[in-house]
C-alpha cells in the first residue's frame, strides 16, 4: 500500500490526457490467466452445455442460449473451457460485438473457438473487463489484425496484447456500479422509444379509421349544413356516366352520418386497367416503368423504375397522369396486397406500369381521388378487400372484379377534401414525431459509448486517490496491484515473477 501523493502542476505543453493517479495500462495477457483447450470427446457420455456466438445478443451483450450434446457429438469447435465471470469476446467480426460474462445463472461448460475467453487472475473485475472490451477504442483497433475476407477473425494474442486502462480494485467496481446505474436508465429511454412505432402505427389506423366513418369530421358537418349530400353526388355520377346498374352494397356495412352514402367502387370509376405485361429491362434506353414495389400505403415511388423499350403504341393506354390510383394485384404478403397509392407529382416524361398494377381513373368531379386512398388505407376497408384473396404459386392475388365490388363510404364533396386536408396534418404530424423519434434513438445509441469513455478516463467515480487523500487513509494503485497479481501466479507456478512480454501494435485506452 502507498500513500497517495500530491498531483503534479500542469504545465503548458499539449499532451495526451495522462490516466488519472494510481491508474495504470495492462495488456489484457496481464490482468487474466490462460485457458487451456479441452477435449469433450474425451468423456463420450457426459452431456456438455455449450455457447457459441449465435448464442449471445449483441444488444444486451447477454447469453441468451445455449446447445446440448453429449461429449461424443461434440462439434469442432467445443474447445475452451468456461466458468462464471469469464468474458466470451467474440474473435470473429469483432465490430459485431458478440461479447459478454458468464453470469452464474449461465451453466455453460465449452464455448466455441470463436472466442476468447478471458479470465481474470484478480487484477480486474469481471465486469470491468467486460466493459473495457465494448468500446469503440477496443473493438478499432483489434478489428485491425482480422484476417480473411468472408470470415474476418482476430487471433487470441492480438486480443491478449491490447492495453486497457486499469484503475485500482476497489474504483473498477465503484465504476461497475456507475456504469450499470446509467445503462439501465439508457436501456429504459430506449426501450420507451421503442415503443413509439408502434404506437404512431396505431394513431395513423386510428386516423384512417375515424376519416372513413365521419367522426374525424363530425365538428366540421355542425358548421357545414347546407352542403350537398353524397346522395346527390351519386345521382350526378349517374347521370354522367350512363350507369344504371345496380349501385347498393350487398354487405353488412356500418351506419355513416346522415350526409354521406355508401356506393359501390365500380359506380364511382372511370376506368380500371391492368398493367403491361411486357418484361422490362433493368437499363435505358426505354421508357420508364413502375415495379410492383412502387405502390406503398398512400404513396407512389418513382425511385426504383425499370425501362420498357419500343413502347409508343402503349403511350395512349397505360401512360400514368396525375391522380391516378394504383393498386397492387399480386404479392407474396397479404399486408401488400390490394395497396392503393396515387400518382403525384409526375415529370413531363411518360411513366407506365406493370400488369401486378391496377391503376384506376376518375372522369367526373364527383369524388377526390385522394380521399378514395385514404378510404383503402382504412383497417375496414383493407379487411374487406384481403377477404376476397385467392393463393396462387405462393402469390395472394385480388382482380379487378373484387377491387370494383368494394364498397365506398362516400362523404359529400366539400368533406372529402377536409378529410384529405386533417389526415394530411396529422400524419405530417406523425412523420415529424417518427424524426424525432429517429434522432433520439441516434443519441441513447451514442449515450453507451459516451459513458464508457467518461468511466474509462475516471470522469464518473471520485478516484481511489482522491477518497484516500480526503480520508487521510492508504490505497493500492494499479501499478502495485498488477505486481501483487503478479507476485501471486509465480508463486503457484513456481516460475519467477515476470512481466508477460506484450505483442506489438497494443492500444492505450
């Protein structure tokens, strides 16, 4: 034991920050003991618990499984040895970080070969350890000694060779306790956070729920009485367009506000036309042709596009213009079945689209195209639709018969445009929360690293030569405890008391 000494007066030149007093640099071949492979094999009988990287969660950096066989059927790889308080350190694509201490809960036996198992010898806490090995410093500068191109691996001496900052014993687990204290509370913000998708997928279904049935606008019709009922929107389209067939819905629907009619999808459209089914080429020339993935939920992309060569006699027929809706006829997964999107915003050159594509055309006023894709975004109406599904090669599939059969919930004009008008506010609304939510899921992320790097240059905890100096008592610096450590594993072994000749290229933490 020393006494702790006075701190030395800075002076004004520009160097690294030292350690702070009664710290040390160790090699990690320093603070643990080697541990020698086994031979499972060896006992046939015996039924061995064992861990391999897969088995541990680079999110929590806990061992979430393990394997079972018997020493007979022991894999190649079933090699070292462990025990509680070892660190598995993951030697295989170290920037994965499939790092983490066996805890006593965890009656393992082997683990693979994948890792590095370090033990300590008693110079350093467990969990010390294992904090030291998750930091971005670390894990940087052993990633540069991986070897190989589709299995990067580190050697066990590279790892062994890094230095960490080691403080004395009794700091290392004051800085456990600070470290874990601030991670719970890390974990809990980003467990809350990622609560938030959810829960603003929900309030988007709640939205299209309330549009769609008139409680979203029930406030707005107490303002608006003289408006022109849906009922008479329907005898305009009517007479527009010829129609006599029957117009009543067959289904059992649910009672809308007075103003608004249900009306079946066909007597509201213009026109619905599948798409090209010409095979596209990935690159120009040619003109530009949506993919089936083009059409999400209230959107049209234009961002993945394929090119159609020789397509002038198709200009006419399936040029897409503004307003269009499109909808998906085919796909592998029911939740993008029957998607309905608009077209919006299109350049002056021509765009087409493929035959999994449905697009509808409107050619009356009657009816916002906008307000018809809020209606096939509702939960009720994508129900409805996904029921008339029929599988076909693993593909779900609607045709244009079950898209004509759905029945609209059709409000007056001027209430359509005030539900397109709302839903837009309050999903800008919600995309502007998702940002937020974004950007401080970003910053919990960085907060781990963060407070790694404030406990490893002893910025979280009062230092051992602080509390020795304010308490006028002795304390054991890292330097004396390394020699101690040191000191103890000769004398088991019998050899002289050495320092561990260290590899090259180690580094400072």
């Amino acid at each position: 034991m020393v006494k702790p000494q006075p701190r030395a007066r800075e002076t004004g030149s520009v160097q690294p920050p030292p350690l702070p007093e009664g710290w040390a640099h160790a090699a990690l071949q320093e603070v643990t003991v080697p541990v020698p492979h086994t031979k499972p094999e060896d006992e046939p009988l015996r039924e061995f618990r064992y861990i391999d990287i897969s088995s541990i969660s680079n999110r929590t950096h806990e061992i979430a499984e393990f394997k079972s066989f018997k020493g007979a059927d022991a894999p190649s790889r079933a090699r070292r040895p462990i025990k509680p308080d070892d660190v598995l350190f993951s030697n295989v694509r170290t920037y994965l970080r499939n790092i983490a201490v066996v805890t006593d809960d965890v009656r393992a036996d082997l683990c693979s070969t994948g890792f590095t198992v370090l033990r300590s010898n008693g110079a350093i806490d467990s969990r010390f350890l294992l904090y030291s090995v998750l930091t971005d410093a670390f894990i940087d500068a052993v990633g540069e000694f991986q070897t190989g191109t589709h299995y990067p691996a580190v050697s066990d001496p590279a790892v062994f060779a890094q230095e960490i900052a080691l403080p004395p014993l009794a700091e290392q687990k004051r800085i456990v306790a600070k470290i874990e204290a601030l991670l719970a509370r890390v974990t809990a913000s980003r467990e809350r956070l990622a609560k938030l998708p959810v829960i603003l997928n929900r309030f988007r279904q709640s939205v299209l729920a309330a549009a769609c049935s008139g409680r979203l606008t029930a406030d707005w019709r107490e303002f608006h009485t003289d408006i022109e009922p849906a009922s008479q929107l329907l005898k305009n389209i009517s007479v527009d367009c010829q129609r006599t067939s029957n117009n009543q819905p067959e289904d059992d629907l649910p009672e809308l506000p007075e103003t608004w009619a249900w009306s079946r999808f066909a007597f509201l459209i213009g026109e619905l036309r599948n798409g090209i089914s010409t095979k596209p080429n990935i690159d120009p020339p040619g003109t530009k042709i949506l993919r089936i993935n083009s059409v999400r939920p209230g959107a049209v992309l234009f961002d993945d596009v394929r090119f159609l060569p020789d397509s002038g006699n198709l200009l006419s027929s399936y040029r897409l213009r503004e307003g269009d809706l499109l909808f998906t006829r085919y796909n592998g997964s029911l939740d993008l079945l029957g998607v309905c999107g608009m077209v919006r915003r299109l350049l002056k050159e021509p765009l087409l689209y493929p035959d999994k594509l449905m697009r509808v055309r409107f050619d009356h006023a009657y009816v916002v195209p906008a307000y018809v894709e809020i209606f096939f975004q509702s939960p009720d109406a994508r129900d409805r639709l996904t029921a008339r599904s029929k599988s076909s090669a693993g593909q779900q599939g609607v045709s244009g018969a079950d898209i004509k059969a759905q029945p609209v919930a059709l409000p007056p004009l001027e209430e359509q445009r005030e539900i397109v008008r709302r839903v837009a506010a309050l999903f800008k609304l919600a995309d502007a929360i998702v940002k937020r939510v974004a950007i401080a899921t970003a910053r919990a992320e960085k907060l781990t690293q963060s407070i790694l790097t404030k406990a490893f240059r002893g910025e979280l905890v009062p230092t051992e030569a602080e509390l020795a100096r304010h308490y006028g008592r002795e304390y054991e610096p890292a330097f004396a405890l390394l020699a101690r450590t040191q000191a103890g594993a000769a004398r088991d072994t019998g050899a002289r008391p050495e320092r561990r000749r260290r590899a090259p290229a180690t580094l400072r933490i």
